[in-house]
C-alpha cells in the first residue's frame, strides 16, 4: 500500500474509551500506510515507567516526528478536551492539521478487551476500577473538534475507508471563504388602488 501522501501533513489523533479498539485501529493504519505510529502504552510497557512519563516521552516523539512533515498517527494523551486542544496547539505549531479518530465501542465490550489478559496484546491489562476511572475521566469529542467517529466492531478495511475518505477531502475551513450570492432587490408590487363600496 502507499504512503499518505496529503497536500498538509495530518497528525491523526485516536480517541476513545479503553478497550474501545483504537490501538488496534491505529497500528494496522499506520502498518497500512508506511505512517509513523507513537503509542503511549506501548512506551509505558516498554520502559516500564509510569503512565505520565509515558505521556512525556511520547509527545516528546511526536515533537521530533513533526520536523519530517509526515503525517502521523498518535495514541494516547487525549482522553480530555484539555489534553486533545494540547495536541491541537503542538500541531498547528508544527504546521499540521489535526484528526481525531473517536473509536467507539460500547463500554461492556471495552472493559471485557481492556480487563482480560490476551497474547500479543499491546496495552497492558487494566483492573476494573482502572478501566472505570479512566472511562470516567474520558470527555467524549465536541463538534468544534470534529471528530471522525469510527466503530470499534466494524472491520478495520471498512473502518480505514472512512478515515481515508474523510482525510481527501478537501478541507472547507482551509479554502477561500465562499461569499453567498447577493441578493436580488425585490422589485416592488404594481399599486393598486382598492375602492371599498
């Protein structure tokens, strides 16, 4: 497969509970198209250190990839509005546009993924009062976020459709504003006079 080539390079953010999928969402795309991938957890699991020093280093990653002008997919830090505007101010910075990717799933299926121990599973297992403070702590995206909302049950090539799509298309906010047409002057009635008998 190729490689994303935009006009602007995108750092494409996933969103979402725990479990929800986006881990396995954003590996495969970024696999898909040859993208570097920053994983939080992934940095917590392999450095063995706590989950905010995993954010540190991991925007630290995401700070150094933005000098390349690639476009990026990024997991983790972005659990609340406050973390996601971060993101979007280090972007805008860097000269990227942003993409939340909101992976949804509902939250029994999540805590059953994000709970259990499975083989290969790249995030580490969460206890369940973990898994219900995080959920707690996430705050869903805003629509002044625009987010690209995405199933977490779906098929990952269906899933991708959408995000491809979503990123080709042509962005309105960075076009030319498009002046409505004026308006006609409304040509007045003829006047007529009305004799009442």
């Amino acid at each position: 497969m190729k490689s994303l080539s935009l006009s602007q390079p995108h750092v494409i953010i996933m969103t979402g509970i725990p479990g929800s999928g986006k881990s396995f969402f954003a590996e495969k795309f970024a696999d898909t198209f040859h993208a570097p991938y920053i994983s939080q957890a992934k940095v917590a699991q392999l450095a063995s250190i706590e989950e905010a020093h995993a954010t540190q280093v991991a925007l630290y990653q995401l700070q150094e990839l933005f000098k390349t002008k690639q476009s990026i997919v990024f997991d983790g830090a972005s659990e609340t509005r406050a973390e996601r505007a971060e993101l979007t101010r280090l972007a805008k910075k860097a000269g990227y546009e942003t993409l939340f990717v909101w992976v949804q799933t509902d939250t029994a299926t999540a805590k059953g993924r994000s709970t259990k121990e499975l083989k290969g599973k790249t995030s580490p297992t969460l206890s369940s009062d973990e898994f219900d403070r995080r959920v707690k702590r996430f705050t869903p995206p805003n629509a002044i976020e625009k987010p690209m909302v995405v199933s977490g049950k779906h098929t990952y090539a269906s899933q991708a459709k959408v995000v491809l799509k979503k990123l080709s298309a042509p962005r309105t906010a960075s076009a030319q504003p498009i002046e409505p047409p004026a308006r006609p002057t409304p040509t007045p009635a003829p006047r007529r006079n009305i004799v009442i008998r």
